[in-house]
C-alpha cells in the first residue's frame, strides 16, 4: 500500500477576507474577582479565564448542583411538580435566604422549586432534598455522584444550601460545566432562572440576579454569597444564536459581581463568535469502501458541528479530512471511519471523527473477488 491515509484539505469559505483583516483580540476586562470563567455554552469553548480551577467556598451557586439533581429526578418522574411536601422543623429552622416556608404546612415541589431558584430559599432547598431523598446528606451524596458524571472533578458538596462548612467547595470550572449542562440538559426548567419575582405566604421577593434587568440578552442564573465566598454570580445570556455564560467568584460587593459579569459577557460577545460548521447528517466526503456492495460511502458527522473562534476570522478556517487509504466492508451507521481536523492558522481548533452515514455490507463474491485482484496490485 503506498499511503497509510488519504488527506484532504478545503478552505471552509470563500478566502475574501484572511486572518490578517481581522482585529487581535485583547485580553479581558480586569473585574477584582478571585477567578472566572466564561465560555461559549455550545461548544465549550473557555473565552475568557482567571485561576479558573481554584477551589473556592461556592455559597448559594451550590444550588444550582441541588436544582439539577432534582431536575434529574422530575426527568426521571421520582417525584412531579404537583406533589405536596410536607415542611420538616430542620427545613423550616434552616438560617439564611429563605421563602418562608412554615413546619408542618404543605408545599408544592413547584413552588419550592420557584422558591429555591428565584428567592434562593435555604428552607426551600432543604425541603426538596428531604423529599427527594429521605435527608440532606444523602441528597449531598447524589449531588457530588452526579457532579462526577458530569466532569466536575474539583468540587466536593456537603449541603444543599452553600452555608459554610468543611470540605464543601467548588471552582468556576466546574460550575459553568453545571450551567452548561442545566441549560442543555433541562431547557423548561431552565426558564425559572429568568423569573424576575416570586411571591410565596404573601411575602414577594425579588430575583438577586440584577442582570436580570440591566441586559435583556441575560435569563439567568444565579447569585451567591457569603463572608467566606465573597459576591459571587453565574449568568448566563444569548445575543443571536450565540449563548455566552459567565462564572463571577470572589468579588468585593453586590454591584461588583453584576457590573464584572457584564463586562465579561460584552467582551464575549464582542470579540468571538459561534459558527454551525457542518450539520448533523451533511455528506462532508466519500470513502472508498473495498469488497462492499456499495463502492463508496458518504461519511459525515451525527451531530451539528460548531466553533467557537475570533470574531471575523471564519473565513480562514481550514478543514482537513485524514481518510485511510484501506476501508474493508461490512460498514455500519455511524462507525467512525476517518478524521475530520478543522483548523485556525495552523492550530486546531476541532478534530472529530467522521463517521459513516449509512450500511455498506459485504458485497457479492464477485464484488470481493474483483477487489481482492485489484488491491493486490495495489
């Protein structure tokens, strides 16, 4: 064989304009937190960055690890909306922000929901895990499993709540992994974040999260603080079809946190952009398929590819497909069978499999008699 891989190279677009046109990106506003992130919420893509894995106290943003469990749980119908929880003396005696839950009432898992997520209730929040799982810390427990599977390996919960205790901690890493996979995972419950006021036992209050009402693009997500965590702030806003979140931790003040968030999601959605390179099911190329019934097979991808690059350079992106020179039937749906590189001046930005978008079986003893010759000249 005289080639172990076929390459192929294409420009993306049209190379009207190179990446010399467009402007160098500068480095992101200085907003006084202890760390941040920001990054696309579709592709992942890290944008912007300060010591974005420092274990830090998480405070009230710990309830976005209790929502998603109990998201978790509705997905799984272990419990429903409409289900009336019973106020426990722990839930109803539990300090800080709370929606005023009373002992011994009954409470719909909705309104504690509500309560949780726009008053950021520490009653609410304990009532929903001892409802969902028998007590706090066995609840704890399946927040710190589920934030394993989802790749948050730097945090540890201890409580449903974010008030001070040993051991419990997090970093902006892993909670923008959570807001990322909230938004996608649960895009109903993902609604409540942009819920401006509740009103519960008569008692109105109002959502933390500012932004709410600064930046129409901004529907979530959530405050946190505490002597320990400073003013902290996961938003979450879209401009477009772009979707930009930011994790603010460590900051001096309320305003602080609001006006740094801001600030990073200008410079966000300011200087990159998200582009659908190629769609679920798009034929990118065709493979040679050896001994098959078909002679070739298109090959392209399950899911939409985007990127996340510099505002003004998708024109030089450049696609590679590495495509081995010998490809055997049987073939089946979706089997990886090449590798597609998408590349920025020289650097990778994606590289992904590309896969078979349909059977190719063996062919006939003809077919594989006729390629059998064939390849031996090869």
């Amino acid at each position: 064989m005289k080639a172990r891989f076929l390459v192929l190279v294409c420009i993306l677009a049209s190379a009207h304009a190179s990446a010399a046109d467009a402007p160098p990106v500068p480095a992101p506003p200085i907003i006084g937190a202890t760390s941040y992130l920001v990054i696309d919420s579709k592709t992942g893509e890290s944008l912007a960055a300060l010591e974005p894995d420092k274990p830090v106290a998480p405070a009230s943003l710990t309830k976005l690890m209790t929502a998603y469990v109990a998201f978790r749980a509705l997905r799984e119908e272990q419990i429903r909306l409409e289900d009336e929880v019973t106020v426990s003396e722990k839930a109803w005696r539990t300090p800080g922000s709370r929606m005023f839950i009373e002992v011994g009432k009954r409470v719909s898992v909705r309104d504690l929901m509500l309560g949780m997520i726009v008053q950021s209730g520490n009653d609410a929040s304990v009532a929903l895990a001892e409802y969902v799982a028998g007590s706090e810390s066995v609840f704890a427990e399946m927040m710190n499993q589920h934030a394993q599977a989802l790749g948050m390996v730097s945090s540890n919960f201890m409580n449903v709540t974010g008030l001070p205790s040993d051991d419990h901690y997090s970093t902006a890493r892993d909670l923008a992994i959570l807001a990322r996979a909230i938004i996608e995972e649960f895009p109903d419950y993902y609604r409540w974040y942009s819920v401006k006021d509740f009103t519960f036992n008569d008692i109105k209050q109002p959502n933390r999260n500012n932004l709410l009402w600064r930046d129409d693009s901004v529907d979530g997500m959530k405050t946190g603080h505490t002597d320990a965590a400073g003013y902290c702030l996961v938003a979450s806003a879209q401009r477009d079809s772009m979707r930009v979140i930011s994790v603010v931790l460590g900051t001096s003040s309320a305003k602080s946190r609001i006006d740094g968030s801001q600030a990073l999601l200008n410079y966000a959605f300011r200087f990159f952009e998200t582009r659908l390179v190629y769609e679920a099911g798009e034929e990118i190329t065709r493979a040679r398929i050896w001994k098959s019934a078909n002679e070739h097979t298109a090959l392209g991808l399950l899911e939409d590819l985007y990127v996340t690059i510099p505002r003004g350079t998708y024109d030089s992106l450049e696609s590679v497909l590495n495509i081995p020179a010998l490809l055997l039937a049987p073939v089946a749906e979706g089997q990886p069978l090449a590798e597609l590189v998408i590349s920025l001046n020289g650097s990778d930005v994606v590289t992904t499999p590309l896969r078979a978008l349909a059977d190719n079986p063996d062919g006939s003893f003809w077919q594989r008699t006729r390629d059998g010759v064939s390849l031996m000249f090869e």
